[in-house]
C-alpha cells in the first residue's frame, strides 16, 4: 500500500486549483479581449465618420484609445479590481459619445425640419 501524506494531498490540490485557474483565467481573459477588440474597431469607425461633426469624432477617438489602453492592461495581466474600473470609466466614456451624437442628430432633424417649412 503507498501512504501518501496530507501535506502532498495539499500540495497537489492546490496544483490543480491554480491549472483550474489559471485556464479559466486565460480563457475570460481572450473572451474579454475579443469584446475590447470589437469595441475599438467601431469607436475607430465612428472616429473617421465623416458623418459626425468633429467634436464628436473626437470623443469617439478618445474611446477607441482609451479601449487600446485597457486591453494593453488585460493582456499584461488580470487584475480583476482594475480592469473592472477601467471599464466602468470605459462605459462612461461611450455614453457621454453616444449621448452627444444622439443630441446632436436630433437637432439637426429640428433644424432641416425648421429649414424646410421655411422654404
């Protein structure tokens, strides 16, 4: 019969523990990375939109380096604390863009409406 000790048992559960977590670490890490990657393409689309006025292409160009910075941080490390405030601020920064596209688009429809019955 082999006697294994409780020390080894110990060793070798905390072993797989740390395989256990590090795939899934290594695996929300690449699914993170992939929702960022999606992310800075389109602020990097709405960025050279020459649609938008250039106030906002500029915030949208603010997210997409902003994005580019967040996920330098996820693939470096995983840090859940900061990468979570990182995308609260990242959050932050699309709404303030989306919000004042939103604005924007209304009051150009007010104003081509104003603009149409006037003619």
């Amino acid at each position: 019969m082999v006697k294994i000790s409780r020390n080894s048992m110990i060793i070798r559960r905390l072993q797989i523990a740390r395989r256990i977590f590090k795939v899934d670490t290594q695996r929300l890490r690449e699914k993170l990375l992939s929702q960022l990657q999606e992310l800075f393409d389109m602020a990097c689309g709405q960025a050279k939109n020459k649609n938008l006025d250039l106030m906002q292409r500029e915030k949208y160009a603010r997210v997409a380096a902003y994005t580019a910075q967040v996920i330098e941080g996820v693939a470096k490390g995983f840090d859940e604390r900061q990468i979570n405030k990182q995308l609260d601020e990242l959050e932050e920064l699309v709404s303030e863009a989306r919000a004042k596209t939103k604005a924007g688009k209304a009051q150009g429809e007010v104003a081509g409406k104003g603009a149409a019955t006037a003619s």
